[in-house]
C-alpha cells in the first residue's frame, strides 16, 4: 500500500513481504474511516473516498487512487477533499511524515 502526500509518500507492506491488496471481500474501502498514526501519534483521521467522488469533506481524505485488485492499494492524503496534493500539508503533516517518506519519484511499482 502506498499514500501520497504533498512531501512524497509512504509504503507499507503487508506482512508476507508483498504489497498487494487485500481480497475484495475483506475490506470494502468505500464508507470507511482511517486513522494515520506515527509511533503511536495520531497524525491524521478522517474518511475514504473514491477519486471521482461528489462528496465535500472538511477532514483529512484518504482518495483511493485504484479499486483494481491486481494492483497494490494506491491513495492520496488530502487535508480536505476535494483537494488537489500540490496544496500545501499541514505543519503537523510535515513533522511527523517527512522522515518516514520517500520522495514521490522513488515509488516502487
């Protein structure tokens, strides 16, 4: 699973060592909620939403970038959505993010 954000992005995989996303049935990414924690910080917390959605927030937004099950899970952290990733991250964002980032051009596929 990767999350981009304005200061790059991270990468987390799964335990296995692959990055791949979960099975369809097991986790429906749609009317879901995130928590985005550093070292037991809460840095983020908001909704899931589809790229093409309608809906306006006023919280952090995890955008599913792809639904394809072949492809590892994909999102973009917005601070409110909809929003574009050049704006810029919230202070709180860059503090605890940034050392744990990769820049955005060294993305694994």
């Amino acid at each position: 699973m990767t999350i981009t954000w304005q200061g790059g992005h991270l990468e987390q995989s799964n335990r296995e060592g692959g990055t791949g996303a979960p099975a369809g049935s097991m986790w429906n990414p749609f009317d879901s909620c995130f928590v985005l924690a550093v070292r037991g910080v809460v840095v983020a917390a908001g909704a899931v939403v589809p790229r093409h959605s309608a809906r306006l927030f006023r919280s952090d937004t995890l955008v599913l970038q792809s639904d394809r099950l072949d492809q590892p899970l994909a999102f973009s952290l917005l601070p409110t959505f909809p929003a574009e990733i050049g704006q810029p991250a919230p202070p709180e964002w860059r503090q605890m993010l940034m050392p744990i980032s990769k820049p955005t051009g060294a993305a694994s596929r």
